[in-house]
C-alpha cells in the first residue's frame, strides 16, 4: 500500500473516530433531554393536580356564595313583580 493511501486512509480512520463520538455524545444528550422534559411535565402536572384538590374547597364556596346571591336576586325580583305597579308620577299629579 502506498504511503500516501495509508495517510488517507488513518486520517479517515480518526475521522470515523471522532464522527462516531460526537454522534453519541448527540444521542446521550438527546435521551437526557426527554428523561428531564419527562420529569418536568409529570412535577407540573403534580403541582397543577395538588394545587387543583388544595384550592377546590374555597371554589366550592365561592360558587355557593354566588348561588346564593343570585338566588336572593330572584327572591327580590318575584317580590318586586308581586308589588302592585304604583305610577311614578302619582304624586306629582295630586300637586297640580
């Protein structure tokens, strides 16, 4: 073998080498990076999950509060429309 042919073929040689690190090193962090998006998204939807039971009882309330209130509003609004209709200028009418 030629001199010059066993140069070109150690330099592909190392080459190889070195793509052949540099690809693994690739897919390592690859898999490091779905291993940690993983453990984020499941920390997230634990804390969403946690924060959702710990944060429902005063949202029940709030909907009770709100349920009640718009129940009074309609208890006003029957007592109103069973009050019979005085004008509004009956008064004014007895001045003239």
């Amino acid at each position: 073998m030629p001199k010059d042919e066993k140069e070109l073929l150690e330099e592909t040689y190392k080459l190889s080498e070195e793509n052949n690190s540099i690809l693994r090193k690739m897919r390592r962090s690859v898999i490091y990076d779905r291993i940690f998006r993983i453990i984020y998204w499941l920390i997230a939807l634990g804390l969403a999950t946690s924060l959702y039971y710990f944060i429902q009882p005063y949202t029940d309330k709030i909907v009770d509060v709100y349920k009640t209130v718009m129940t009074s509003i309609q208890k006003l609004k029957s007592v109103s429309d069973s009050i019979p209709n005085v004008p509004n200028n009956s008064g004014v009418d007895v001045v003239k």
